[in-house]
C-alpha cells in the first residue's frame, strides 16, 4: 500500500487506531464490492482520509453495538486481521475513496508504465499495465457517477502529467508540476461536503485538498530521489534542479496552509472529527519529518568545560563524582556530560527516546499534541485538539 499518512501504533491511541482500521478495511472491501477482488490492490493510507472526511462531517456521537445506524457493519475474517471479524466504514463515503483510490492508482500504474518500472520495462507488461489502467479509470468514472461525483478533473490531471514532465528543466516551478495532483484532490476533497450535505465546507475543502496533492506528489519524488536517480527514472526533483531545502519549505508550507483551511471546516463531534484532525494536522508534519529527517534541534549552550590533565579517576573518586553528578541531575538532564572515571562525553538519560522504529523522537509530552503514546486527540489529556 502507498500513501504519505502512515501513522504508528505509538502516536494513536486504541480507539483512534480502531477507527483508522475502520476506514481502511471499509476502503477495502468498498474496492472489492463495486470493483472486483483484483482492485483491492489499489488499498492506499491516503484513500480512506475521504471516507474519513465524509464521515467526520456527518456523524454524531456513536452508540457502541449499532453498526448498522452508525456507518459500520462486521466484516468477516481476514488474513490481514489474522482471521479476526471486525467493524469496517461503509456507506457513500468509502465508496468515494474507492472510486477516487482507482482512479489516482490507475495514474500511478500508468506512470509506472511510462518510466519502465521494474517488470513494466518489459513491452508487453507495460501495456497491460496500460489496459489495467484504462478500466479502473471507467470503472471509477462508473462509481462516481452514482455518487454525484465527476471523476473528469482526476483523469484530466492524469492525462496532463507527462505533458508538463517533457516541458520541464531547470528552474521550473514545482508547484506547475504538481498543480494536476492539487487540482485532482481538490476535487475529492470538496466533494466530500456535498455528499455529507455540508456546502459551507466544500471551498476549504477543497484547498485542503489542493495543498494535499501538492505534499504528497512532492514527497512521494523526495523519497524516490536517490532509486530514481540509480535508475534513471524521471523525478520532479531532479528534473528541476530544485534544492531540498526549498523542497521542504513547499511541504512545510502546505502543511500550514491545510492546517489553516481546516480551521474553517466543520466537524461533526466525537471520535471521528478527532480522528481527521489528527491524520490531516498531526500526522502531516511526521510524513514531512519522514522523508526529509527531523529538523536538527540545537542543544542550549554548556558550560565552558576546563582542561584536565588527566581525566582517568580510580573507583572511589569516580564514585565520589558520579554520586555528586547524580545529585545535581546532570546525569539525567545534561547531554553532555563527562563520565566520571573516564572523562568521555556521555548523553544524558533524559536525553534518550525509545519508541522502537517509529519516528517520535523528541516527543515533548502530551499537551504539546505530539506525544508518542497518541492520547491527545481521544482526549484522554484533557488538551483536547486545538492545538
């Protein structure tokens, strides 16, 4: 599965990871229902933020045990559950996101084909690939139909895509390269207003949805940079010349701006207001964090450190300073401090973060909205998120 929203289990809490799972097993089997079993290949994180959006616009507070008056059914069994039923997002708003996930997956499939990716570099795999392509633009341009949704603007922005790739070279704007991803998102984004009977949400919507495509195109070719470069492929990046710190002041200046258009949307309460809030301001930042590195964070100052002749101690000095370094915390807080038998920098503890192979470090605490154990947004902290 692709998708720049791939939160870990450290930042969401139980109920905001039940939710999530909701949306993306709901995107799913909404794939298989309208599309065949062969389409639930084109399952992506980023599809179910409109089955999210849709919902999050719409629903009320949840009665646990109703999944039928709440936009829920029990799915059965599933190897990717190992072989658990569980409650699974249906309706309108996950056969939104399964049209539009076809119609954005049949572009990446056709880009695919038109780099030479892997087996597509071979003719006739890229011209299945191709035909594959074709009928998942139909058949999404089928469901949206029934839906009120015109899928025109998605297709019109796959078909424009390699046109601006052949004119681009250095010094070409990347936001002209990306403009068929916003406008194709914008889309999606805004339609989810119509369907939950919200018009007064579909203009900030839409430019939440502008500003998404606009990220994720650039950060899906920041994270393919260095394997399009050994293959030879075409990157927006490379194309351009575009320098990474510029780069990532677009992506940073898209997360703001969806932020802020965000602001003007209105959410229905409860969990599934929480939960859009969290993927599209909360998650967002780490997506950039994820493909650029964390920002370097400068250390305050230390103290000037005098010159010793001879750092090595013998053990009850050593204990002797130890004990003193313990009792004036700069074992914990320091970073860094100097070991008291040998001399040689150490972290200090408070300085350490484990959180596995997730990308939360430097986690600040709860009421900072960023904390790894992913309470803030299920309220459990009482900041709630308007952070």
């Amino acid at each position: 599965m692709f998708g720049i929203i791939r939160p870990c289990r450290h930042r969401l809490s139980a109920s905001m990871r039940a939710e999530w799972m909701a949306h993306l097993c709901g995107l799913c089997l909404a794939l298989r229902s309208d599309h065949g079993q062969f389409a639930r290949i084109a399952t992506n994180y980023d599809g179910l933020v409109i089955s999210v959006l849709v919902e999050a616009q719409t629903a009320e507070a949840r009665t646990p045990g109703r999944h039928p008056a709440d936009g829920r059914r029990t799915a059965g069994p599933c190897p990717l559950r190992g072989m658990r039923t569980a409650p699974v997002a249906t309706g309108e708003g996950a056969r939104l996101a399964a049209s539009v996930s076809l119609v954005l997956a049949s572009a990446k499939l056709r880009d695919h084909a038109a780099d030479g990716d892997g087996v597509l570099a071979r003719r006739p795999a890229a011209a299945a690939a191709r035909r594959v392509a074709a009928a998942w633009d139909r058949a999404g341009a089928r469901s949206g139909a029934e839906l009120g949704f015109d899928t025109a603007p998605l297709v019109d922005a796959v078909e424009r895509q390699p046109g601006l790739e052949a004119l681009a070279g250095p010094g070409t704007p990347l936001t002209v390269l990306t403009e068929p991803t916003g406008t194709a998102t914008a889309a999606a984004f805004g339609h989810t207003a119509v369907l939950a009977g919200r018009p007064e949400n579909r203009a900030p919507l839409e430019e939440a949805g502008r500003l998404f495509g606009r990220l994720a195109h650039l950060l899906d070719a920041v994270e393919d940079l260095a394997d399009d470069a050994a293959s030879g492929a075409w990157n927006p990046v490379a194309a351009t010349g575009a320098d990474l710190a510029e780069v990532r002041r677009l992506c940073d200046d898209a997360v703001h701006g969806i932020r802020l258009a965000l602001d003007d949307v209105a959410f229905a309460r409860g969990a599934q207001g929480r939960l859009a809030h969290l993927l599209l301001v909360h998650e967002l930042p780490h997506a950039v964090d994820r493909a650029f590195g964390p920002p370097p964070v400068m250390p305050p100052p230390a103290p000037p450190e005098p010159p010793r002749r001879d750092r090595r101690r013998g053990p009850l000095r050593g204990c002797a300073v130890w004990t003193g370094l313990l009792c004036t915390g700069q074992l914990c807080c320091r970073d860094p401090f100097h070991d008291p038998w040998t001399g040689e920098p150490r972290q200090g503890w408070c300085h350490r973060c484990d959180c596995g192979d997730c990308d939360c470090s430097g986690c600040d605490g709860c009421c900072d909205c960023c904390n790894c154990c992913g309470n803030c947004c299920d309220g459990d902290c009482g900041c709630g998120c308007d952070c």
